[in-house]
C-alpha cells in the first residue's frame, strides 16, 4: 500500500469515526439541507444522486448517513469527461 493510499484510507477512517461520535452524542443532526449538501458535495454530484434516484429529499432534508454512503460509494456509471459530454 503507498502512502497516499494510507492516508486517504487514515482520513477516510476518521471521518467517519468523528461523524458517528458526533451522532451518538446527539451533537450532528440526522438530516442536512440542500443548500449544505451542495457546499459538502457539490451541486453537480447532488443533482446527479437525485437524477438517479440514489437519493431522496424529504421534509426539506437529505439523510446524512445516505448521502455520506453514497459519496464514499463508486457511482460514476453515468459520468462521463467533459471531451465526451
């Protein structure tokens, strides 16, 4: 394993630690908006996820934990370079 890889997987990790952490506590809310979705993922990759129905917005929230599975996950089937769109 090179040490990039070591950190990405090290950064990865602790993220996710902290998250769950925050959410036992009670500290991190169970929903996100839109509008923070965009500032942590990016416009493109939310509008994406609703287009193909890997994510649902309800009562003016996303599910952060679906949203973090799902960036975490390879789902670049319908991605295609900007030479190709």
């Amino acid at each position: 394993m090179r040490i990039t890889e070591l950190i990405a997987t090290l950064k990865t990790t602790a993220n996710a630690g902290a998250e769950k952490a925050l959410a036992a506590c009670g500290s991190l809310p169970a929903g996100i908006s839109k509008a923070a979705a965009y500032r942590q993922y990016g416009r493109t990759n939310i509008d994406r996820w609703l287009k193909e129905n890997l994510i649902a917005f309800t009562n003016k929230h996303f599910d952060r934990q679906k949203l973090s599975q799902i960036a975490a996950a390879s789902n670049r089937v319908t991605y295609l370079p900007v030479a190709e769109r």
